[in-house]
C-alpha cells in the first residue's frame, strides 16, 4: 500500500510509493555532460571572470593572481543587480520591484575536476569558511531580505560549468518556501515553547531509521516526508539559529558530516547531479513583514541544509500541485546510505 | 534592470530576467526521445491494458474492442489504490494515511502520433468531455478531496509513452498549490465581494498586453509574474467555479480554445514538451476542511488550466526556494505567440 506523509514544516503531504520501492541501481544514471573546453574558473584564468570580492590564499598573492584556494567572484550573468534602489510599485492587482539584489559565484578550489566529496576537510572548511564570510557580509546590505547559499552539481541539477562551485543570491525578498518554514517554526514555538526542528531531531534520534550519520554536533537524516528519493537534511544538533553565526569550532565538525554524506551519496549513487541548499533566517536587519515578527526568531529557527539528488525528472505535475511522488522510502534510502562502505 | 513581480494567487515573488531577453530560439529543443516499439495505448492492444473504466466509442464495439476515440483505463503502476480506507494516524509530530486514491489514463486518441495540438476539435471536444465525465465520477467518492487532471507531453515533461494521453489522479488531500489558490481567491472575496479571477482577467484585458488569444468564452494568456517563459493561463471569460460543471454549449469553444494555443505553442517553440493541469475546486461533497470553507466557493474559485511548457529546467535552486528565474517577460512571450502564422 502507498502512503501518504505530511511535512510538519512544509505542510504539504507526499505520496511514498512503497510498492514501487526503486533501489539505488533503479536510478540510471542521467548521461547529460557538461561542455568541455576552457574553464574561467580554473586557477591562471582570473581575468576571465568579473574581478573577485574575495579569497582564500595560500601565499601573499595578489586579488585576480593565482596562488588562491577558494575564490569569490560576481556571477558574469547575474539573475541580479547589485546596483539601484527597490523601486516598489503597484500596478492594479499587481505588485512589481526593481530586481536589486547580489549574484556571486563560490569558486570552491582552484582544481577543475575535484568533486566536493573527495576534497580535503580543510578544503571543505575553507569553503564553508567563505559561505560564512559572504553571508555575514551581505547581510550589512539593508536592501536584502535573504541570502541564498546553494549548489548545483551536474548537469541535471543546472550546473552549466562543471569547475566545483557554489552561488550566493541576495534577495529583497523573503522565498516562499522559506517563509513558510519560518511560518510552521514560528507557530510551533509559539504553541509550545520548543523549536519545531529541534523537536523533529529529537524524535528521529530516537526512532533512529532515517538517521544516516550523527554525532555529537551534526546529524544528516532523511525526512519522514521526504519529496523526492534519497533527499537529504543535515543540521547542528543543538539549537542554532542562523549559519552566519556559526563557531570557528563548528566549521570543521560541519566539514566533516559534508564530506561523509556526500561521499555516501557519490558512492551509493554513483555521483548522482544534486543540488544543497542552506535554510537560515532571514535578514533580521531588515524591514520586518511584520511587527514581532523577529521577537522570537532565534528561538523558533534552525538552520540546516536540504540536499536533493537529482534522480527524478520533476514533472510539471508535481511543480503544478506542490505533491510528489517519492518511489523511494526514505527509511530505505537512508538504510542503502549507512550501508555504503567508504 | 531585470524585475521582480508578486503573484498575487500564490502570492509568489517572481524574477522577470528581462536583460537576458530569450526569445524563442534561444531555446534549443529538448532531443530526448521517447522509447518506441509496441504501445499499449494504441487500437488493437486494448487486452495489454488494465480492462477499461470508460470510452467514447465510434460503433457499437463492446468495451477492450477495437473502435473507440478515447479510452479510460486504470493507470497500470499507480501512485495511489483505489481499494481501502484512509486509516489516519498520528506518528508523534507527524501525520500518515494510507495511499487511497484513483489514478487513470486518459487515451485520447487510437492514433498514435496524434499531437493533441493537430486533432480535430471535434477530437479534442471529446476528450474533454470524457475529463468532465471521470471528474464527476470520481468527485462522487467522498473518500477524495480533489481530482487532478493533468497532461505530460514530451519525455522532459516527465511523459513515459508517447502515445497521447492524459493522466488523472484523485487524492484524500488537497494539494498544497490549489490550497494556496483556494485559499487567496477566498480571501480576496471577503474582502471584495469579488472574483479574483474575474478581477485579474478584467485587468489583462483592459491592458492587452499579456493575451495571445481570447474570445466571448474564453480567454489565454501569459500571467504577469510567470514563473517559467511562455507559461500559459487559460479561463472562461465568465465566472465558473467547476470543470464538472462546465455546459455541452462550452465544450467546443474550449476545445477551439485549446487547439488554438496548442497550436501555437508548437509552431513557435518548435513543438516543445509541455505539462498542463486543470485547476477546479475540491470535492465540496467530502469532509470540510474547516465550517464555513465550501459557503463561498462557488463565488470565490474560477477554473482554469495551467500550460508550462519545459524549456528550461527547474534547478533545485528553485525547487528549494519557490523563487523563479524567467528568462522571457511575458509580455513578450504573449507578443510571440500572437505573431505566429497558423
């Protein structure tokens, strides 16, 4: 019998199709690559990108100078501009604004065919270090709502240069999904005085089936209601509620439980497209939606980071109503995970 | 300046990347294809196919024979089960029910490289009554809150035969996507006294500039914060709240309707896959959701029919956000569609 599960954050049930119960190996491979040829990203090509914000480097070198470890430049193509005022406006029923907003590009190692799981920890780190860094930066900006953190891997996941890199999008709004997750968190701890993932956490501790890795500071599991096979959350164990802050002390420890579920991943899935995504609250400077809205909100949020392989095609079906057809149960997906021998 | 606009149905934010400006050709045909070789869907095979719930037959052929224009069998490998109770239950934070439901196949046609764009209207007229017939079949069973009706075209839009066809899913729930739509159109009439709908519909046709066709009837266009490029909204002119109910007069101005953006949908992008989805009210017959939600549907919800076709892909960025990147405005997207010489 297929079941139905509801996701207490997102409030949207999911169809998990038991019966079809699709396996690793049930998963083909998408064959789609990306172009070859010259890279901008690669180390010794820095004048082919816009000049960089940021880096990480080994030696005294100069910016746009090779010798860095992890670089931060303008996206050429920004889906954003950084420079002008909002320049809200209604028009009728409508609403429109001035699509303000940042566009970068994490170049994560000066290694064209690195792939994330196989970097160093220190490497990993120095990412996540960066991350931090752009995050906290960004957030200074008034004008910006949110700050996305996110990567494609592959083509299937809508990656159109294979050189290991994240982006950054600030935006002057709040996304809908994650407003909704800021909703549900914010509802629950007004109800009940505890955080709704900290509770989730709690609960999947103890059942322990969809739990894939844990420690003492990170646990990766796959949600009850997970939407799509083998999806992926992955959160600091104790309370916390923005990645801009995140310790020093944590970085590595975060390093750590990445490089493990995506080792698992590329291994179990045979380097399968995903796309990773960290949820954090939004720009608390800001304008607020709304009053009290911020009064509790390093209460009741919890940051993490959703992982979505791209196994699935997403049909127009599930964009259209918002309910998915997850083939692959995510008690099973996180079982072929912890069995995977790295 | 690329442009942020506010939908105000699911009350969305949406960037119109205007700059990137890509016109038709600037998206390059999907060449996936689909499997050849015996289809089950085509005349002659009906034994190859679960036995049939409906047809519109051309003579008075029995049923699994030969000599019929569109077929209705249960989907072979369905995501939910006709058979069983819904047996909800409470798993500490989370909700489970059981996979109840109906999903069937809709034949739309014995030829089996029909492209629905290219059949008759005669043809197309008799698909959609059959779409009405299965919706009020299975609005019947109080077991389902909402019948989906909803054509895959084309591998990238998720289709696995390419013979045409429609599927329909009945679920215990209402999606998350029409609860929004649902729940915006309610509020917008307590407030108004008036259609949502009604009201967008009135605004686009005093501007102009997003309709590609409209007539007494019905009315097809580009919404102003379309999520994805040459997105379609297709609605009666007039205020109607069920696909169940729609009149024998209207079938054929729907069909013409629907030929007519199909048609030009596959001349100026090439013949591009495409996802489209009926959007009509909840089954009202079963149990409310909250006292007082079904008074004013009939008043507040206008259906109509959603077209995506899928020329770019939906990166997990978007996915994860509910945030859009659309490449084309829609005005001119209307603009293209418009010119096309049929």
């Amino acid at each position: 019998m297929p079941e139905l599960r509801h996701d207490p954050i997102q409030r949207r049930w999911v169809i998990i199709a038991t019966e079809r119960g699709r396996r690793p190996d049930d998963y083909p491979r998408q064959e789609e690559s990306l172009p070859g040829g010259f890279c901008p990203f690669c180390e010794g090509n820095e004048s082919k990108t816009p000049p960089e914000i940021t880096a990480i480097r080994r030696d005294s070198t100069g910016p746009n100078q090779p010798g860095w470890d992890v670089r931060v430049v303008p996206n050429k193509y920004p889906a954003l501009r950084i420079e002008g005022n909002l320049d809200r406006k209604g028009l009728g029923l409508f609403d429109r604004m001035n699509g303000v907003g940042a566009h970068e590009i994490i170049i994560e190692t000066p290694q064209h065919d690195l792939n994330l799981a196989d970097a160093s920890v220190e490497q990993i780190q120095k990412v996540l270090r960066i991350y931090r860094a752009r995050l906290q930066d960004l957030l200074r900006d008034l004008r910006f709502k949110y700050v996305l953190i996110f990567k494609n891997h592959g083509a299937s996941a809508g990656a159109s240069l294979s050189h290991p890199h994240t982006q950054i999008i600030a935006t002057p709004v709040t996304p809908l999904t994650l407003a909704s997750e800021l909703n549900s968190a914010k509802e629950h701890y007004l109800d009940k005085d505890r955080c709704l993932y900290c509770d989730i956490i709690q609960q999947e501790l103890e059942s322990g089936e969809r739990i894939v890795v844990s420690d003492d500071h990170f646990i990766v599991l796959t949600p009850f209601a997970s939407c799509f096979p083998f999806e992926i959350f992955l959160a600091p164990r104790n309370h916390s509620h923005s990645f801009a802050e995140i310790s020093d002390d944590m970085l590595p420890r975060l390093a750590m439980a990445l490089k493990e579920v995506l080792s698992r991943l590329k291994k179990c899935l045979n380097d399968p497209a995903y796309n990773f995504l960290i949820h954090t609250i939004p720009n608390t400077k800001s304008r607020p939606r709304r009053a009290n809205y911020w009064e509790t909100i390093e209460l009741d949020f919890h940051w993490h980071i959703e992982l979505i392989p791209r196994l699935t095609r997403i049909a127009g079906f599930e964009w259209g109503t918002g309910f998915y057809i997850n083939p692959t149960a995510p008690e099973e997906a996180a079982k072929y995970l912890r069995e995977v021998e790295l």
